[in-house]
C-alpha cells in the first residue's frame, strides 16, 4: 500500500525503512549557515530594521538568542556582514545574485599584460599557476589574478597552446646564434637571403622502422590494458629515406632514395646527389639551385662541394642544431603521420618501403613543398 504524499515543504519520514512513492519525495533544504540558500529578503529586513530602530544591541536580545538556537534568525557575524558590508556602503542589504558565466571587470592590462607575455617568450611551457605567480611577483600592490583571468589574457595576447618541443642548449650558443642569423639575413654565400623561392632544394635523410606505424598511446577503459592485434615486428631492420624537396609551385619536385640496411654514408650520400643533379639536369636544364641541409659531416665533405658546386649549383648550410628550419625536416613528420592513419598495416620491410614511395609520390609530391618552405621563414 502506498503512502500518502507528504505535505508541501515537509520531509516525509522514513525511519521504518519504507521506500516512499516515486514523486513523494522532498528533499531537505540546507540551512544558509550550513551552505545552503542566502537568508529571504523578509529576514534581511528584519533585521535591517531591528538595526534602524536599535542598533547592534537590538540583535542579541534574549529572544533573538532563543531564535538563533533554533536556526531561526541570523548569526550576530552574519548581521554585522550585511550592515557594515552592504548596508553602510550601499544603503540596502540585498543579497548577492549569482551571475552564471559573467567575466570579472578585473583583467590584465598595462603592465602585467606585458610581465605575461614576457613569461610566456621565456617559459612557453609554463603553467597557469606559474604565469599568475610571475606576473604577481612583479606587481604585488594587486591581489594575485585567477587562473581564468591569467587565461583570458592570454586569449587577448593571441596565445594558443601546442604540442611543446625543446630546442638543445648548444643551439643558443653566441657563434651557432651568429650562423642562423646568417642563413636567414645573409646572401649567397653566407645565407638564403633573396633567392629566389622556387630555386632551393632542401636535403635530408630519415629512419623508419615497421613499428612507425604503431601508436603509442590509446584510449580504452580503466581496468583494461590499451592492446591491439598488430603487424608489427621489432629488431628487425629499418628503412633508411635520403630525400630532397624543391619549392617549385608549378612543377612539384622531390627525389628519393631508401636503404633497408644500414644508414646513410658518404658513399651513399654522394652517389644519391650524383644522380639528384643528373635528374635536375634532365628536368630543370640551365636552372641553378641553392642546397641547403643541415651540417652532418657528410654534407659538408669536399668531395660533396666539388660535386654540387661542378654542376653550377650553390650550398648554403643550416645552423648546427636548428633543425626547425629545415622545410623537409616537416615533410618527415607528415610522411610519419600518413604511415600512422593508414587503415593498412606493413607485415615486412619491403611492404613498409612501397609504403613510404606510394606517399611520397601520390600524396606529398602532387599538393607541393611550397607550405613547407614558407612554414620555416622562407618568402616568395
């Protein structure tokens, strides 16, 4: 048999264990000292007036005391809130309405908007409560800004977050420092400055190996370990890619050569740009390239030079450890991200270097270098 509703307001009693009817129930308010709803306005009047009529004094009667008890009235802290608050500086003592999503009026600006971007040229990799930390120890005449406001200003200063990356120490060395601002503000034969786009030919190499293509992170429930059936083999041996990449918009160019055994030697690397300038001869007759790459020995050999330079081509290196600017350096990464989202696994070396020629010739090559070129600081 079912219970009868309860009363409005009342909170039916369950204290024989019996399961109130669906729709009965009433859940119990909390009380506002006990973090509950602000006190109704009637009470705040009341009090107000209590206040008006006889000051503090007229708030701890004995039977204000006795309502109190009973969770009746306000606490005495709770009085002196609301009159040295919101009644003296305001003149009422209304209660404060909840503005869901409203933005603080209190941003960054002037000078901590600057301390913020100096922290984040400095520490890109730092957190909200390191940021708001520095940029607080710099001006601590204001209170410290929350993490939401620390995050606005980053969205006013146009900051976006990114996969980070690290860059070696050497790299900022004074001389390796000196030979990048060569390579970008110098001319032949000290830098790429003013040539001419369409004429450089960047030249790298890279390893793959049959587990390129496994991932290594994954989502799967908690108590479950994240495995899949794959196709992949370890220890076996890796494909080794020497590739070179023109910015050519109208006529797409790139030439390259893999190797399932061993790395890249001089021998290899000097019969691969002996046939990479037979090739630019036979497509691009007449037409001079600048070569840039990075400063492996390799690349830097004389017998290299002699060759690349016999053939009335130019070479420009890069700075020692800056391989951002290396345009092929990204192509790298697209080729490993193709291997990764393709639905087809590799069972062998042979299979995964097919692979790595079918993206290189069907996908890469027919959209261009271009984005690449101009992605490290080259312009048209």
């Amino acid at each position: 048999m079912n219970n009868p509703p309860a009363a409005p307001g009342m909170v039916p009693a369950q204290e024989h264990g019996v399961r109130l009817p669906l729709g009965t129930r009433v859940a119990p308010k909390k009380h506002p000292s006990r973090g509950g709803n602000a006190y109704s306005q009637d009470t705040r009047q009341q009090v107000l007036a209590l206040y008006q009529n006889g000051g503090f004094d007229a708030l701890q009667t004995d039977a204000i005391e006795q309502l109190r008890i009973q969770k009746k009235f306000p606490s005495m802290s709770t009085c002196k809130l609301w009159i040295n608050e919101i009644y003296q500086p305001y003149g009422h003592v209304l209660e404060k309405r909840a503005t869901g999503n409203h933005f603080s009026e209190r941003e960054l600006h002037g000078q901590d908007l600057i301390n913020l971007a100096i922290f984040r040229m400095i520490h890109p990799k730092g957190t909200l409560d390191e940021a708001r930390t520095y940029v607080h120890n710099r001006n601590d005449a204001v209170p410290p800004y929350s993490i939401s406001q620390i995050h606005r200003a980053q969205k006013r200063l146009r900051l976006s977050r990114k996969v980070g990356s690290s860059t070696a120490e050497l790299a900022y060395t004074p001389m390796n420092l000196l030979k990048r601002n060569n390579y970008w503000h110098q001319q032949y034969p000290y830098g790429v400055l003013g040539v001419d786009i369409n004429c450089i030919i960047d030249i790298d190499e890279a390893q793959f190996k049959l587990e390129s293509q496994d991932r290594k992170r994954g989502v799967v429930a908690k108590d479950r370990r994240c495995n899949a059936t794959g196709l992949y083999k370890k220890g076996v041996n890796a494909i080794s890619l020497l590739m070179a990449i023109s910015s050519d918009e109208e006529e797409p160019f790139q030439f390259h050569q893999q190797f399932q055994r061993g790395g890249t030697n001089l021998a290899r690397f000097y019969n691969f740009i002996d046939e990479l300038l037979n090739q630019l001869a036979e497509q691009f007759p007449n037409q001079q390239f600048l070569f840039t790459m990075d400063n492996l020995n390799i690349h830097k050999h004389q017998s290299v030079k002699d060759l690349i330079h016999n053939a009335g081509h130019g070479i420009v290196y890069r700075a020692p450890y800056w391989s951002c600017d290396g345009a092929i350096e990204y192509v790298f990464n697209t080729l490993q991200s193709c291997l990764q989202t393709d639905p087809v696994g590799v069972r062998e070396v042979d299979e995964l270097e097919e692979k790595i020629s079918h993206i290189i010739t069907n996908e890469l090559t027919p959209g261009g270098f271009t984005p690449y070129f101009l992605h490290v600081g080259f312009r048209r």
